[in-house]
C-alpha cells in the first residue's frame, strides 16, 4: 500500500505579490443634489455621480455611465475622476483595456498627489505596463503613495524592501510596511506579517503573533493564511490543537483553490483525522492538488490508478499521474515508472526509459531505483551488462536496509 501526509510550511517567507486596486466612494447621501450639479457640471458631483453608477448605488449598475462621468470630470482636472478612469482602462472594465491610457490618466492624478493613482502608476511602471519597465519609478511612486497611507502600495513596497528588488535589502523597511498595510486590513500584509514573526525575519519568532496575523487574514478569507492557520491547529503551535479546526480551515482555503490545503484536506480524508474518512473525497482533492500541480498528489493519484484505490484501476492512467510527479523529480514516481516500463503496464515495455527513470530516482537516494538499477547493470537490459555497476548500486541500496539488494549481494 502506499503513504499519505502533510505538507509543511516550509523554511521560507512566502512572498505575494497579489496588486489591488482601489477606488474612491466619494458619492454623498443626496443623490437629487448630485445629479443637479453634475448636470451644472461640477466635477465632484460628476465623480460622486460615476461612483454611484460603478456600485450600483442608489441607481441600476451602468459602467458606460459611470465611465462617461468619471470622464467628463478628469477633463476637468479631478484627480479622483482621473485615477478611477486610469483604474478602469488598466482593468478593462467599462470600457476596453489600454494601459497605455491608464498610465496616461493614472498620472495626470499622481501628479497631484493622488495615492491610489500613485499606487497604481507604480504597478505599471513595476509591470512595464503603458510605460517602459522601471523599477525605480515603479517604488518612487509607491513610496508616495505608501506615505500618504495606502495600503496597497505599503504592501508592495514591503516586498521589494523584503527581496532587495530595485533597493537594498532591508528587512526592517519591509516589516515597516507589512504592518502599516497589515494595520489597515490589508489581508495579504497579515498573511505576510505571520509569515515573518513564525519564522523570525527581521524580528524574534514569536508563534502566537504569528498565529495572531494568520488569523487576520484568515477571518477575511484570503487562502494562504487559511491553510497557514489550519497546519498550526494541526500541530498546536499559538493555536490549541484541534484536527477538527484543522481541516476546517484547509477546506476553505482548498475551495478557493489553495493547492497545498487540497492536499492536505486530501490527507486528512484518507486517514480519518479530523473529519470521518472517505476515499472519495480523499481522491476527489488528491485529483484537484494534482490538477493544480502538487507533485505528491500527482504521486498518489498514480498509485490510486495503479491499485485500484478509490478509483477504476487503470495503469494507462497510473503512468500518466506517476510521469506528472517524475517529471518534478518526485523521486517514488521516478521509480515507480520505471516499473511500468520493466513490466509494460500501462507503457510499452521499454528498458531504456526504465533505466533513465531507475537512474533519476537512484541520483536522489531511492533505495529502490538504486536496486532496480543493478539488476537492469546484471541483466544487461537497458545498458551494457556489467556486474561492478550492479555490485556498485546493490550495495548503495542495501546499505538502506533494501532487502533485494541485501538478497542480490548475498547471491552474486
């Protein structure tokens, strides 16, 4: 049979670089008032009046209208209408997308020292997006922006401080910022901030603010810190211990998509920790951690085909998982392949791509690709005959305890 288990957090910070952006509800309550200006062509009313038609606000939803208003008061120099415009043409909503006219309008605001637009200016000339790449400009407007309390650009800056991109590396900046951000809501900073105080960059570790952060973000639902929350209940770290808050979490973040918490979740069914055991599910969120590219889900899948676990038994599609995961350097699919090759279930036999996948999975210390290696050097399939070479990977493998290159070196 085969193994199931969880992923960990691993050893390092990860760094999201998720952009959002914002737009000003400036509409006042008196929707009568607001139109009678609008129509005397006041800009702020104007700018109100788009806003109500972007959200749907106290009349139907009409981006063409909400568009035209913001228009007709960024020609008249309001910086909100110009940054709502320059947000609307970079994401093609409305109206068709050009960043070209979104960088061109975003500006126009920026100059006037409108933060969103300053924001977002900044994730153009990040991206090379309307305006030629330029990651100097892209923090000199964030940096303006951050000082003005946005949280977008608080957050961004955070990263380039915290991977040294554009400016030196400064750790202290970067948690500066993470906090600025995390403090408004931002729910990728919080993610982020618990990031960093579990495992202590820039600052000593400290589980509990860590547990505190990923809650944060958890509560607003963002996936990173869901699953992040839920491998803490697992081991009681900052959190009590509860398998059953556990997967909990890892069920949110999975249906969103969180391929480490499908994984996970995915575990948790197979063993009946936490929730009552069900194959099913168990396959159904191993497939999905597959789909979305985990490399030991795509491991287990092959052996759900391959054993007929939870599935119709099929090697055609064990070989096609079983590749998936070898192809990532998933060392027990390396060789597990090479067994499909050697016996032809599901491949055509073939002791060349048995050899090359034995091989690989030898490379990384599999006691089994190593003893399958020498018996393909015994044999002379594959490769030439030689008995040193099987002796030679015999001998690495029964030196892990493999018990059939114990038994060939006792033979031969």
């Amino acid at each position: 049979m085969f193994s199931v288990f969880k992923r960990g957090l691993g050893s390092s910070v990860v760094l999201f670089s998720v952009l959002i952006f914002a737009s000003h509800a400036s509409a006042s309550p008196d929707l009568n008032k607001i139109q009678r200006a609008a129509l005397l062509g006041n800009a702020d009313a104007q700018t109100s009046l788009g806003v109500r038609y972007e959200k749907g606000d106290g009349v139907a939803q009409d981006m063409a209208q909400s568009v035209a208003r913001y228009r007709k008061a960024a020609e008249q120099g309001n910086a909100y209408a110009q940054s709502n415009l320059g947000r609307l043409y970079l994401q093609g909503i409305g109206l068709e997308k050009d960043a070209a006219l979104a960088a061109l309008w975003s500006r126009k605001a920026a100059e006037q020292n409108e933060p969103v637009a300053q924001s977002n200016l900044g994730f153009l000339y990040e991206h090379g997006e309307g305006v030629e790449k330029n990651i100097p400009q892209a923090i000199a407007w964030y940096t303006k922006a951050a000082e003005q309390g946005d949280a977008v650009a608080q957050f961004n800056l955070a990263v380039h401080y915290d991977q040294g991109d554009g400016v030196t590396q400064d750790l202290q900046k970067a948690l500066t910022y993470y906090r600025k951000a995390a403090e408004q809501g931002a729910a990728n900073a919080q993610c982020q901030l618990g990031a960093i105080y579990q495992y202590g960059r820039g600052v000593s570790k400290d589980i509990n603010e860590a547990a505190h952060w990923y809650a944060l973000s958890a509560g607003q639902d963002y996936p990173a810190a869901q699953y992040r929350l839920g491998v803490l209940y697992g081991t009681g770290e900052g959190v009590p211990q509860s398998h059953v808050e556990e997967a909990s979490w890892y069920l949110k973040a999975a249906k969103q998509g969180d391929a480490s918490a499908q994984f996970n979740l995915a575990a948790m069914y197979a063993n009946g920790e936490g929730v009552t055991e069900d194959q099913d599910k168990a396959v159904y969120w191993y497939r999905q951690a597959a789909d979305n590219g985990v490399a030991f889900a795509q491991h287990n899948m092959g052996v759900f085909y391959e054993h007929g676990t939870g599935v119709r038994r099929d090697l055609v599609e064990a070989a096609s998982w079983y590749r998936k995961a070898a192809e990532q350097g998933n060392a027990k699919s390396q060789f597990n392949l090479g067994l499909l090759y050697v016996k032809g279930d599901g491949v055509e036999q073939d002791y060349f791509a048995a050899e090359k996948w034995f091989r690989l999975a030898a490379d990384q210390g599999h006691s089994g690709g190593q003893a399958s290696l020498g018996n393909l050097y015994f044999m002379g399939e594959g490769v030439r005959k030689d008995r040193a070479q099987a002796l030679f990977w015999w001998k690495k493998a029964a030196d892990q305890g493999n018990k059939e290159a114990q038994a060939s070196l006792e033979r031969f």
